[in-house]
C-alpha cells in the first residue's frame, strides 16, 4: 500500500465518473492487489440516524475491492462486481470513511476481495464495516479505452 | 403489496433524510413485512460504464429490506441491517430501479429479508439484482420519535 | 420441478460420490434451471442441539444449487462452487430436509441460483433455510467424462 | 491462538456430538475470540472430484466461528449461526483442513466472525476458503448445562 497512484490510471478514470466522482470518493493508495479509497461526510451520504448510509459504505468498499482487483489485471482489463457482501459493526459516525481493500485471490478470470472500512474521526479509526467481493475480469470496452 | 402507504409514517421519516432523499428514493409500497421502493436514473448515481453504481443498487435494496422489517415491527421499533449480500445478475441501464422487499422471517429481534431489484425501461422490467439482507430491530432512540 | 431425473446422468454420478452419497443425499427431482434434493436425518448429521448441522445443510443446498445450475448447461460442462451463503431462519429439527434450487440467472459462464431449505416432519414443511450460491461452469475434466 | 484447549469446556461438549464428531473435527486451539479447528480427509468427506466437499469445508468454518464466538461470551451462553458466508479460493486437495476464526466484532448479543479456510500438505498450507459468519448469542438451554 506504498505507492501513490500514478495519473492518469484506470482507477482514477474510473472513479472520476458518476456516483464515485459525486460522491467524493477518493482513491489513497493503488498497489498491485490493493487499494485504499476514502469519502469524507456528507449531509447528503447519510441515513436517518447521521451516520453514513449502509449503501454508501458499500459503494465506497465496491470501488475499493474493484481498484484492488483491477490493479493487478493486465492493461485492457477490468474487474466488475459479480457479488458483494457487506457486514456493519458500528456506527459510521465519523467524519471520513477509509476503505482498505485486498485480493485475496485471482483464479483464472474470478477475483475474491476482502475490505474493511473503518470510521475515522481525527486520528481514531474504528473498523465499522467488512466486506468480502467477487469480481470478474471483462476486457475493457473499446469506447472506455 | 396493494396498500399505497399511509403518510407520515416511520418509512417516510427515515426516506426523507440524507442519501436517500438526495438521491431520491420513492416509497411505492408498503404492507406488513413487504416494501417498494422506486430510484429514477440520474448522472450523479451511475457507474462507469453508465449504469446504475453498485452501491445504489445496494443502498436502494437495503432501503427496502429497512422498510419491509421495520413495517412489520410494533410501533417505536426500526430495523436496522446487519449484514447486505447483493449478486449482480445484470446490467442495470434503465431508467429506473424498482426494489421489492419481503421479510422471510421475523425470530426474535433478528429478521432476513430477500430483494429483487429490477432495472425498468419502459414497459419491461429486467432482474438486475438479487439481495438478502439481515436486520436487527431496536427500539428507536428517543430523539427520533 | 416436473420431471424424475433420467438415470444415468451428471448429477446422479456427482452425488453418488464421497460426502454426498455417504450423507445419503437423494435427487428427487431435475429440469432446466432446477432441482430439488432431499435428506433423512440422522444421528451423524446433527449438531449440539439435535438439529440438522448448519453445515450439512449447507452441503445440502449446495448440491442442490450445482445440481440446478449444471441442468442448463451443455453436455461436458459442470457448475462449480464460486461462493455460498446460507441464512438460518428457523431449526432443522424435522426428520428429513428438502432443498429446492433455482437458477436466477446464467451469464456467460457464471451462474447464480437460490435455494430454499424445508424442515420436513410428517406432511408439514417449515422454511429452515435460505441460501444463495454463485457458480461457475468448467469444462468437465477428461476423466470425469 | 497460544492456549490449548482447558477440557471438559463447552466447546468440546460441542464438537462431541452429532457430525463434527462422526466427521471428526478436531479442536487444537481456543482463546478468548479466537478458535483453530481441524479435520483429516477421509473418502466420506470429499466431492465428485475428490476434494473436500464444500459443505464440509463450510461445516469446519462453522463451527471455528462458533467456538471463537461462544469463547468470548459469559459462562452458559453460546453463539449460534445466524448466516454463514463462504468463497471457496483453491481446491481443497490437501491432507488436512485447519480453520481459524476470530471475532470482529460482539455488539450486544450480535457477533462477526471471519475464518481462513487452509489446505494442508504436509507442511505447506493453501488458503482454500474465506468465511464471514454472523452468530447471536442464546442462553444455554438448561438441559445442555
């Protein structure tokens, strides 16, 4: 989780679209297999409560766990959702999310992926989500290329 | 699934604040243990390749999963998820999504509900989503009654 | 869910084998897309309480899934296991399962079907299980043929 | 993961019973949150290909989960399976399964555990399978005290 992402990159292409890019999704830290996506508060993120929406918190580990997979696919290759599953263990009540994604293992064009996603405030992080992704790996369209 | 929903009710409440009314879920229906929920497509709740993100399809599924429990739950209590699983069966490119949530079972404080999500244009209506959901009922905190 | 299975086919000779067959799995019923497989309780199958094991059940609707999924397939292609995942709703205490799978969907070469799992004792079923599972077709292996 | 097992512990009394016993799963470690659980491979355990079943796979992270859970609670209390979540990673060819759980996360009577899944060969292990569980937390029936 070294590296900083080095622009213009898939990752940042792909997150500068929609929902990601309205949102405020950040992309952290790219290496091959990982990934490190944040999302400060919103009043327009949240749920009834005021603590970041449980869609949100997904969307934020999707992108993450898509990145990580993403970025270790040869050029012209992309990583889509197949399935996402997500359990919430506290109340993301903070005032930035931080989704820390890695592959857990490619196998043939299937990726698997594991996210936690903690709840900062200041310097305290608290683990408030954990996710595990299936991806599978498409060739990118030519009008995306 | 016929009752229209009775105004103001917990589901309105909750439907009104934050993502959910930014990004402009509609309740359609809600009987006991049952909800619809309907999001219209926008620029800002797309993914790269232009169809509905992932975690909207998610966040759409758990809204109605939250208002199929908590409608059958006795007044003063909410449901409030655990844990979301979503597989995605297929392109969601419509102009709208329709989430339709049913509670499988009530156990204690503990309820599962299942979600077809569908991506509508027009006329047709297209599983682009299947999800399950595990919901734990509280009682609703003080401030939000 | 109409048609008795047509011995000798891929799915009798899959669950004749290893845990399956020692278990006593029994196919009852396959068509396109589906299929239902049944389970007498015995000691050597339940757990601490005297239910049918999580994980039998599990195994259950696995089998059951694969089953369904591997019905739509061309001849020499087998569905394989990506991930499962099960929600408990109610205890196995009955004297035989049923599980009943669906495919919800096949896309290229990954296909996704849910199961319901019955608690049957004497002519009432109880719903005691609901499961998903994400499979992907292989190619069967030479010495399989 | 240092301590081994104190018998006679509930744990144990668990893992005597029913299929874990006539599977043979063995408890080689339990610490507060924590739990290793391990079964040989036997031809009754396996699936068509020869592999270990995928329910038998799902049945050893279940029950790691379970003891790692039950570890962590007071005196007379137990966890059991609300939803089980497996990715199956590798074939399960190996000798040995060994599962290791630990709990994420207690909320009230909610507990998250995760469990690695590895494929023994003599000393080389493969992560086979990847689980998240969520278990709730009963009061021991009197009978089972």
């Amino acid at each position: 989780m070294s590296a900083p992402l080095n622009p213009p990159s898939l990752a940042e292409a792909v997150n500068a679209k929609g929902f990601s890019h309205a949102a405020g999704f950040r992309i952290v830290a790219v290496a091959p297999g990982n990934a490190e996506v944040a999302l400060a508060r919103r009043p327009d993120l949240v749920q009834f409560f005021g603590h970041f929406h449980g869609g949100v918190i997904t969307a934020l580990a999707d992108q993450a766990a898509g990145v990580a997979v993403t970025s270790s696919l040869p050029a012209g290759r992309i990583g889509v959702t197949v399935e996402i599953k997500v359990n919430f263990l506290s109340p993301a009540d903070g005032t930035e999310l931080v989704a820390r994604a890695k592959t857990l293992k490619m196998s043939g064009s299937i990726g698997v992926a594991t996210v936690e996603v903690f709840s900062k405030d200041g310097a305290t992080e608290t683990l408030c989500a954990f996710c595990t992704a299936t991806m599978r790996a498409l060739d990118l369209p030519a009008e995306f290329r």
